[in-house]
C-alpha cells in the first residue's frame, strides 16, 4: 500500500510525461545523437557510426556555413531595426488618429494575414528584373533605362528580401507598440509639457521609457521569427544565386535534404539555435530592465 | 509672478459646453481656489490655462499676454497633477531636476535648486529613491517639488490632495499654506473639498455647469452666499434649505408650521415663495448655541429629535419642524433622546433667503 501511495502522483503525471518524453525529449535526444554521427538518410546504417563532434568541427571551419550564419545575424539586425523604426512610426501615427482607428488597425495588420510563402512569390513577382512591378515603375518614371537584376545580383537581392521580410512583420512592431502607447498614463506626458518639453523631448524622456518593454517584447518575437527565416527566401532566391543569399536554415534544409545529409544538418541546426537563445535572452534582459525602470505592474 | 485673467473662456465638446463663457480676473501672487462639484469645469478650466485643453473662445492671459495658441511649456506655469505623474524610470533627483534638465541649464545651477526645493519639502533623505518606492504623502511633495523647481509665473494644481487619507490631506494642505507663504505665487488650485478652498484661498471661485456661481473671500461666500446652491456647497455640515410659502409676513411650510420673515428682509420683494437657508451654527436647542451676538433675532419653537451625533466637543441633532428635519450643532453637549420634544432656537437675523425662481439670494433691506 505505502508504495502504491508514493506512486500516486507520478502514476497522475505519467500520460504527460509519456507525451512529453515521446514528442518533445526522444526527437530531441535522436536528433542531438545523430549530430554526432555521418548519418545519411539515404544510408540508414550510418547512424550507428559515431563520429564525435566531427559535424560541428566541419560546419565551424566551412566558409559556406558563417557566410549564412553571418547574413542570418546581418538579416536580424537590418530587418529588426527597420521594422522597429517603421512598427515605431505607425504605431505614433495610428495613436494620433481619433476616428476610424479600429479599422485603420484592421487594415495594418493585413501583411500579417497571408503566408510568407505567398508574400515570397509576390515579391519574387514585383523584384522579377524583365516583369516585375518595381522595374517596371523605374523604368516607366525615367529614373532607369536598365533592368535593374533585383534577384540575380547578391546585395540586391538581399535588400529585396528585407524588403519582403520588412512588409510582412512590420505591423507586429507597430501593433505592440500601439498596446503600450494605448497603455501608458496620459498625465506624465502632459506633465513634460507643462515641465516645458519640445514634443521631440517628451517623446524621448517620457513616451520612449514607457513603451520599451513592448518593443522588446515585439524584438524578442520577431528575432526568433527572422532566426528560422526559411520560406519567403526559399522561394525568392533559394539561397541563391550561388549561396549569395544563404542563410542558416535554407543551408541546413539543402544540407539534410537535397543532400541527404541529415547528421551534418542537425549540427548547423543546434548552432542556430543557440544563436536564437542568444538573442532571446539578450532581449529578455533588456525587457526585464525596462519594466523595472518603469515600475510596471505587469 | 503674474496676473491670469479669463476673458469669455469657452470650451466645448461637440455639442456639450464643459466651461460656458467665464470671466476671471487673478492677481499677482493671489491664491484662488476653483471649487464646485464633479463636472462642473474647474478642472477643464485649469487645464486651459495650462495649455492642456485647447481653447474654443474667449482668451486666456498670463501676465496681461494672450497665451491661446501658446503650447505648454511656453507659459511658464507649473502644474501638480492629482495622480502626481511623477516620472517613474527617474529619481526624485531626476524629477525635481527634469524641467530644468531640458531647459538645458547648467548641472551646478540645477543642483542648487534642486537642493532648494528638497530642503524646502524636506525630501533630502529621498532624492535617490525611485518613485515607486514612495508613500502617497512623499509622491505628493516631489510632485510639488518638481513645480516650485522651475520657479514659474503660475502654480496650477488640480486636486493634488484627494488621492491622499484624511489626515495626511490635512497635514499636506497646511503645507501648501506654508510653501505658499515661503515662495510667494500666483495660485489656480483647483478641488472639490470646499474645506481645502476655504483654509488656502485668498479668493474662492465657485462653479457649477461650467458657470461661475460666486467669486469671493472665503468669508463673503460663507457669509453672503450669491445663491441658493453657494449656500448649500460652502460649509459643513451643510446648510439647512427649505422651501415655504411666504404669507403675510410668516414663512409658512407645507405642515402649518411657521416663522416670521426675519426683520432685514421686511419689506424686501419676496414672491409669495421662497427657500429658507439657516446653517447649522444658526438653530440650536435653546441655551446651546453659540453665545449670542448683538443683533440677533432668535425665536423659539419646539422641535422633535430623530438623530443624535456625538463628536465629542459638540453634538450635531436633527430635529424635526415644519415638516423638515433641520441640522443643529449643539455646543456644551447635553443627553437628549430621540423621539422627545425640544426648544429649538432659530437665530433669523443670520438666515438667508433664496429665490425659488431662479435660486438668487435676495437682498436683505436692512440689518
């Protein structure tokens, strides 16, 4: 009997721990081992060959490998910082307005309601250099004669994907921001007018202060989201042309399945992980900081 | 220092006059007190002298200057808000500092006058702290501190005192006597508390429906009220109000009861009604009033008691005449039981008349 009732609350927990271990800790473990092995999903029998830390000893000294880690830090940092300034803007903006916000929020929020893959193709669309939208305007207003190679030549195309990965998130930012501009109390900032503030200086002093944790909360969202950007690139550029547009995951997905090498993928894959812990918990403690600056009751 | 004055002051809200044509003329260095109840205008008011509240017509001037299109921090004024609206990413430092802080004055003169004001408001020992790590009487005096910092024409102060307990909004409003005292200022203070208004302000501005009813002394409005609702507003326990008929120079009211239309309003132009208003202070059990001075006209009448309210160095009863239950303060308390019969003194040379048209108090003839 006594055994029976120590049992209890584990018998309780085990269907939750059965699920838990059965989808989240075995893939995990699976995958983690296989990292550590040449496994090839098209020679099964690699698996059992252990091979060590050989595929990370790889990864970390191929060129190909940081030039797409470093353009996912690079895409991180130009898109964030972008789609901050711009979410920032709106949400001022949208605050401003007294009649017809709701719907004006609606319409905002439109790029966030169409699948990255269909945003990809659209771009793809209007980069395209003979008929595409955006040539086509050039060229239509005089500013160009040429077609300008959107997706053929690398720096271009990679400011044609921010611009597609900046369209499509961009209202993330600005609804958050909107939640804390709606959010904060009226009087400080009528007390900075009073305190004689230019409005540049109540927003810097007083506004900024206030709805930083939601731009935090809004980088930390969006940095986990641009961490595993895969689909608008795979079809704007797969990676292309010639890796010139290669970030972590198109790498990792051509590595464990164009070329079947699944061992040597789930290595970049961790790396790529821990760059998103990296930056989560950087801006965890900046939200943390921010909130106790404030003294937020939330 | 400087003068405020409204001229024709309107603010509307679509449809809705909020404050409707006032005209208002502050001194330098006066302390004038806007009082009235909720959604009277006092604060809209305040609000429009701070630049806060856009100006519909009619002028505000600071200083003999028009400052209609002026923005806030062109008008030189200060402003206490009644949730305090400290900044709460800055220390007390920081908030008494800011305004000077942006004006961009030198650190060693910003200091100094931080220095100033905290030993004025003794908040030497919390200028470190962050504003959440204060009491509500502490948040109060930075707010304050942070006004007197910027050294401003105008102190504008809206409700600073009603988020605040009973005994510290007493303790703080003999503070602002004080301060006011010290730093000699132009004062709007705005508030609901006809008790506040009476003990700070030179001048007491009453309003009601975004109108002003009386502009007075807090002692011409208590003594002198300009209409039946002053009357009502202005003093504690409130004034007792009641509505009879006038009948061959008798106050009747509606049960029979009656008393004689006091001797200063003979021959005054009285209608054929009109509200009786006596305060508290006026009608007592015989030989518990106050000790009678020259000139008054005390009648008698028996009354029956319902409430007793001891509080100690007097006893406020009502007691039941006319069909009314009037409020009585009684000094030297005595035991008396509800339900029982009692002389009740009625001092008429003290009481006021109001219209029942229009709620104007009449002029007295004589007295």
């Amino acid at each position: 009997m006594k055994s029976l009732r120590l049992g209890t609350p584990f018998l309780l927990l085990l269907p939750a721990i059965v699920v838990l271990l059965a989808t989240v800790a075995l893939p995990l473990a699976l995958s983690f081992y296989s990292s550590l092995t040449p496994f090839k999903l098209t020679r099964p029998e690699t698996l059992w060959v252990f091979v060590g830390a050989r595929n990370y000893v790889n990864a970390f000294t191929d060129p190909v490998f940081w030039a797409a880690f470093g353009r996912t830090v690079l895409l991180l940092t130009v898109a964030l910082n972008l789609e901050m300034l711009l979410g920032l803007g709106l949400a001022l903006l949208m605050e401003r307005v007294t009649r017809g916000q709701r719907l004006l929020r609606t319409l905002m929020m439109f790029p966030m309601m169409f699948s990255p893959i269909l945003v990809g193709f659209q771009f793809k669309f209007m980069f395209n250099d003979n008929v595409g939208l955006i040539n086509n305007a050039l060229q239509s207003l005089g500013i160009t004669d040429a077609a300008i190679p959107w997706l053929i030549n690398g720096t271009l195309a990679f400011i044609a994907i921010v611009t597609a990965e900046v369209w499509s998130s961009t209202p993330v930012f600005a609804i958050l921001i909107l939640a804390g501009l709606l959010a904060m109390p009226r009087e400080p900032i009528e007390a900075a007018k009073v305190d004689g503030c230019t409005p540049w200086q109540s927003f810097r002093y007083v506004t900024w202060p206030f709805i930083m944790p939601f731009a935090y909360i809004a980088m930390t969202i969006r940095s986990l989201d641009v961490g595993r950007a895969y689909d608008i690139v795979k079809i704007m550029t797969d990676g292309g042309p010639a890796r010139r547009t290669e970030l972590i995951w198109t790498l990792v997905a051509r590595t464990a399945y164009s070329d079947a090498r699944m061992g040597a993928a789930n290595a970049m894959a961790y790396a790529s992980i821990a760059l998103s812990i990296v930056f989560t918990v950087y801006f965890f403690r900046k939200l943390a900081a921010a909130r106790t600056q404030i003294a937020a009751e939330w | 220092m400087a003068t405020v004055e409204l001229e024709r002051l309107v603010k509307r809200y679509g449809p809705i006059e909020a404050v409707r044509a006032i005209d208002l003329t502050i001194a330098d260095g006066e302390f004038v007190a806007l009082v009235g109840p909720s959604g009277c205008g006092k604060s809209t008011t305040l609000r429009m002298i701070a630049g806060l509240e856009e100006i519909s017509s009619g002028a505000v001037r600071i200083g003999g200057e028009v400052v209609n299109d002026l923005p806030p921090r062109s008008r030189n004024i200060s402003m206490v808000f009644q949730s305090y609206a400290l900044y709460p990413h800055m220390s007390v430092r920081e908030n008494l500092g800011f305004s000077l802080k942006v004006a961009k004055r030198p650190q060693a003169e910003i200091d100094r006058r931080v220095a100033e004001a905290s030993d004025i408001l003794h908040l030497n020992e919390l200028l470190d702290r962050r504003p959440s790590q204060l009491s509500g009487g502490q948040r109060q005096r930075v707010a304050m501190g942070r006004a007197i910092v910027r050294k401003p024409e105008v102190f504008l102060f809206d409700e600073p005192l009603s988020n605040l307990d009973a005994k510290l909004r007493t303790q703080m409003r003999t503070e602002i006597k004080l301060l006011h005292a010290r730093v000699p200022s132009t004062v709007v203070y705005v508030t609901h508390d006809q008790v506040e208004a009476m003990t700070l302000a030179d001048r007491i501005v009453i309003m009601r429906d975004g109108l002003i009813e009386q502009v007075g002394t807090p002692d011409e409005v208590f003594r002198r009220p300009a209409t039946r609702f002053v009357g009502a507003f202005i003093g504690s326990p409130t004034m007792n109000i009641v509505d009879a008929d006038i009948v061959d120079g008798r106050i009747v009211f509606p049960n029979g009861d009656w008393l004689p239309v006091p001797d200063r309003f003979v021959g005054a132009r009285l209608g054929n009604r009109c509200g009786l208003g006596i305060r508290p202070d006026d009608v007592y059990p015989t030989g518990h009033g106050l000790p009678s001075a020259a000139g008054s006209q005390v009648v008698e009448r028996e009354a029956i008691v319902s409430v007793i309210e001891p509080l100690g160095n007097e006893t406020l009863v009502f007691a039941s005449y006319g069909g009314h239950d009037w409020v009585a303060r009684m000094l030297n308390p005595s035991p008396l039981e509800p339900g029982r019969p009692i002389a009740m003194s009625f001092d008429l040379a003290k009481a006021h008349l109001f219209s029942t048209d229009h709620g104007r108090a009449i002029e007295p003839t004589g007295g």
